[in-house]
C-alpha cells in the first residue's frame, strides 16, 4: 500500500521539461507553483500545506507580489514537491536515490538531441592512466604554478564570476588532493595542502555567489579541514570570515558574528598574522555587529579596521588571499557597515569616494559597490540620483554571471516600489530588462 504520508512525487515529464529546469534554476517560485499546479494537479492550497507555507504566501508567490529567498523555505518547496535538491542548488536531499538521480540525469529535453564526447578525445579513464603514466616528482616550481593558477581564477572570477571557471576549479581541487595521497617531503606535501586548501575555498566562493549555499558550506568546510592538517591558522582564520560573510547573506547575524570571532582568535593564535589580515577581520566583524544593529560595536570595529590598516607596511609578509584588501576596498566596506546601520549620509561618500579609485577590471565589485551607493542614495530620499547610479551599475552587473549581484538588483527594484511610475524609476526598469532580462523577467508579472 502506498504511504500516505510520503508527498505525491512530481511526474518525470515535468521534472525533465526544460521550463521547469530553468525555473528551479533560478529559484523562480511564481513559475515552479504554477507548473506543479497546471502539470501535476498539485493546488495552491495542497503546495503550502506540503511545504508549511500559509495559503496566502503561496498566492501572493505566483501572483508576482512576493518571493521566497531564505534556504530553509527552499529546502522545505524542495522536500514538500519532492523537486531534486540539484535542481534547486541544494545538496541531495535524504529522499532522493541513486536510481531517480541517474534517470533524471541521464533524461534530456526530446527538443534538444544528447551531445555526445568528440572520438578524437579519450575517455576520463584513460585521461586518469595517462596522469599516472606520466607523473613527475613536484617540486618548488611545480607548487608555484599551481598558486599561479589559483591567482588567475581569482582574477577571472572578479571579471566574469565563477559559474564558467568551477569545473576546472574542481577537477584541480581533486587532482590536487590526490597528490596528497602519495608520499612527499614535508615541503612539498605542506604545500600541496594549502593548494589544496585554497581550491576549496575558491569553489566553495563560487558556490556563495552563485547562492547555493549548502555547496558552498560543504567546500568552506573541506578548506578549513585541508589548512587544520598544516596548522596554517591565518588561511582558518580567511575560511572562517569568508563562512561569517556568508551567514549575513542567510539573515544568520548571529552566526556571523561568532564565526568572525573565531576567525580573529585563529588569527591572533598565529605567528605573523599582518595588519591587512587583522583589518579585513575586523571589517567583516563590522558587518556583522551592523546586521544585528549593533551600532556601538560596529563603529568600534569600524576603528579597528582603521587602526590595523594603519600598520600596513610595504614589506609585510601577506598571504596571496589578502592582497585583495586595499585602501579602496577598506573605505567602500567602511561606508556598506554604516549603510547597513542605516547611516546611509555617512555611507554615501565613503562608497563613492572608493568606487572612484576601484579597477574598472573587477565588474562584480564595482556592480555590487554601485548598488549599495544607490541604495544610500535612495534611503536618504535622493530619487533620481539613485535610479541614475543604479542604471550605471548595469553595465558591469551584465558582464559577471553572478546571482549574489542579481540579487542586490531584485532588492533594488523591491525598494523602489513606492515611485514605480515615476519616469527615472521606469527609465531604470527599461534599462534592467534591456541589459538582464533573465534576471528582470522574473521581477514583476
């Protein structure tokens, strides 16, 4: 007899079917609701009660009015609707098997005919006994490349986002951490591990602006166990502050706050822990205390990202991870702290004074910079200089395959509600959809 309290599973056809792909893809709910109510007879009112929404929450989801953002309410549509967590950007979920996942895998839109493997290229079995067959000893030189390959990806990750760039991050992360398996000189096998460590933590980077945060915990996580394995505690302490920045995007403040603060106790633990790392610490111990309102702590850690940047010396032994965290990017973080306190006059110039000295090559930066200047610009009442510096913003968001920054572009557009029909908010709405409509679609009915 079938188990009456196991959810009815969506039909193949409808998990297979390309709008259904796209719409899980980007999280849009109004369409997802839909397909399951047009195409497995699932209703409004059968879809709250399987997920624990309210009646009213899932109408206004699929009337356009709201959207559902928070992993714990995307976890509860993904095992409600039975929907694959991959679908949805999350882990596997405890229903799913083996058998669902490879048909679904294996199952292609009928319109678009399976691609199949070039015969001229070798399987990825051979290209595993070729590796072995032609395997040298590492050495110094060899380390240097890899570091030298960790750098450009980062680089590449600023202009373009990290979407393109993930599987070869993983697949070095994993050849990688099978050199680590065979027997090597302290040096060498030292080094490997923080590589090794490095490349967890980019992919896990990857998956955070992607939004999909389980993978990304899942990768930060493995970081964190690959630089314990060395002691390297300054590398603990930057896989920890990049999880806390994490935690502010999960509305986790909390959580934020005290792994910040773990971060700066593997830092202090650590023998020649530099003035940059201590600042850029300090700083996401700042974001923290604004998400919580903290107004006294975020100001005094405010000061001490300050007073440790003062330190900075020419000559310092910074780790390749921290070099990022210059005098603009110093200054832009300062004016987001108070932007998140709601200090948004004293925000405005910081952030603008920053993005003026940014390098034009980091588009994700200077999209997300952007868009927090327009929304200070926005919070003090400064309609049409806001909407201007939004529109600015496009450019550089279009050119980085980034959901972090679609997001601020949702959260945007939700701000500027209120004057929807006036002619600088509808000129930047044009705008929007002309330069990212996948993103803009899913905005207003």
């Amino acid at each position: 007899m079938p188990d009456p309290d196991r959810p009815q599973e969506l039909p193949a056809r409808l998990l297979t079917d390309p709008e259904m792909i796209d719409a899980c893809r980007v999280r849009d709910f109004a369409r997802v609701f839909r397909l399951v109510k047009v195409r497995a007879g699932i209703y409004p009112s059968m879809i709250a009660r399987r997920c624990d929404l309210t009646p009213s929450r899932v109408g206004e989801v699929i009337a356009g009015r709201r959207q559902l953002q928070h992993m714990d309410v995307v976890e509860r549509i993904a095992d409600g609707l039975r929907i694959p967590g991959g679908m949805l950007g999350l882990a596997r979920r405890a229903w799913e098997t083996p058998q669902v996942l490879q048909v679904n895998e294996r199952e292609a839109p009928q319109q678009e005919p399976v691609q199949q493997t070039p015969a001229s290229l070798p399987g990825p079995d051979v290209d595993g006994i070729l590796a072995l067959a032609t395997r040298t000893s590492l050495n110094a030189a060899t380390l240097e490349a890899f570091r030298s390959s960790i750098e450009d990806y980062w680089r590449r990750d600023d202009q373009h986002g990290g979407e393109a760039l993930r599987p070869a991050i993983v697949g070095q992360l994993r050849y990688v951490v099978g050199l680590l398996k065979e027997s090597r000189p302290p040096s060498i096998q030292n080094g490997l591990y923080g590589i090794a460590a490095e490349l967890a933590r980019l992919t896990g980077w990857t998956y955070f602006d992607a939004r999909q945060y389980n993978q990304a915990r899942a990768y930060f996580t493995e970081a964190l166990q690959l630089a314990k394995e060395i002691d390297d505690r300054q590398f603990m302490a930057n896989v920890l502050a990049c999880m806390s920045l994490q935690a502010t995007y999960q509305d986790k403040p909390a959580d934020s706050l005290a792994l910040v603060t773990a971060a700066q106790d593997q830092a202090r633990s650590a023998l020649g822990s530099t003035p940059r790392v201590l600042s850029m610490l300090s700083m996401r111990e700042a974001f923290a205390h604004a998400t919580l309102g903290h107004q006294d702590n975020t100001h005094r850690a405010i000061g001490d990202a300050h007073r440790h940047f003062e330190q900075v010396g020419v000559g310092d032994p910074d780790p390749s991870w921290v070099t990022y965290f210059d005098e603009p990017k110093l200054i832009v973080d300062t004016g987001i702290a108070h932007g998140r306190l709601g200090e948004a006059a004293t925000a405005e110039p910081l952030i603008a004074d920053a993005l003026r000295r940014e390098d034009h090559t980091n588009q994700r930066g200077r999209a997300f910079h952007t868009f927090w200047l327009a929304r200070t610009q926005l919070d003090q009442g400064k309609l049409d200089q806001a909407c201007h510096t939004a529109t600015q913003a496009l450019v550089p968001a279009s050119a980085v395959a980034s959901e972090r920054v679609s997001g601020h572009l949702r959260e945007f557009y939700e701000q500027l509600a209120p004057h929807r029909q006036e002619p600088v908010a509808l000129a930047f709405e044009a705008r929007l959809r002309e330069l990212l409509p996948p993103v803009s679609g899913s905005l207003r009915p």
